[in-house]
C-alpha cells in the first residue's frame, strides 16, 4: 500500500481549481463534504478530499489524487508516493499555472473587466502567460 503525501498549496477556490485541472485534461469529482480516497486495489483510505481525480482516470495501478480544503481555506493536495513519479512538482506547477490563469480572469470579471488578448512570454523555467484587460 501507497502512502499518501500532502502537498500545501495556495489554492484557495474551488471553482478555479476544478477548471484547472478539467483543463490539463482530468476528470474530476467535486463533494460538498471531503470523502474518503481510494487505493489501487479499491480500498477505502484514510485520507479524504472533496476535490478527486479518481484513481481510474490517473493510471491502472495509480489510488486517486485529491485535494482538501485546510482550516486557513487553503487547498492540500493528496498524492501517493506511487503516483508521485508522474504527479509531483512539475505537474502540480502546471496545475498552480492554470489555477491563477483561472483566478486572474474570474477576479477581472467580478471587476467588470473583459480579457482582450494574452502573450507568453519566455522564462527560465518555460513560459509566463500575461494577460490583457479592459474596461
């Protein structure tokens, strides 16, 4: 049996999260209430998660990849130490990235902003994404 690791994040909503992870191309299951996450062998785990990529979706003998809501309101991700090897820090980069991009445009919106364009911009580690509003 795989342990699970959590991972502290800045992720803060839910919403913009579930987007981002829908966008990278997971399926995802959101409960009001955190339930428990599944192993490879269908059991029951301790850890629970109110935001899941289940397990079938993340590889034949993979458990599933959660993410809770702490007590400061910030998001924990839940990943075995199995599934670490293709969902560690680089994928959850990937998903903080599309997190913001998603956060940016609903916060430009809720002011009444429209996004007219975005460029990426080069950077030592990939790419910057900037976006460009207007009132």
């Amino acid at each position: 049996m795989s342990a699970y690791n959590e991972i502290d994040t800045e992720i803060t909503d839910r919403d913009c999260l579930v987007e981002a992870l829908q966008e990278l191309g997971h399926v995802v299951q959101v409960h009001e209430t955190p339930v428990q996450l599944e192993g490879y062998h269908g059991d029951k785990r301790q850890q629970r998660a109110d935001v899941i990529i289940p397990r079938r979706h993340v590889g034949s003998m993979s458990n599933d990849i959660g993410f809770v809501k702490g007590a400061d309101g910030k998001y924990k991700a839940i990943v075995s130490d199995y599934d670490r090897s293709r969902y560690g820090d680089a994928w959850l980069n990937k998903v903080r990235q599309a997190y913001a991009a998603k956060k940016a445009l609903k916060l430009a919106k809720h002011a009444g902003m429209r996004l007219v364009g975005h460029k990426e911009i080069p950077t030592a580690k990939g790419k910057r994404i900037q976006y460009v509003f207007q009132k």
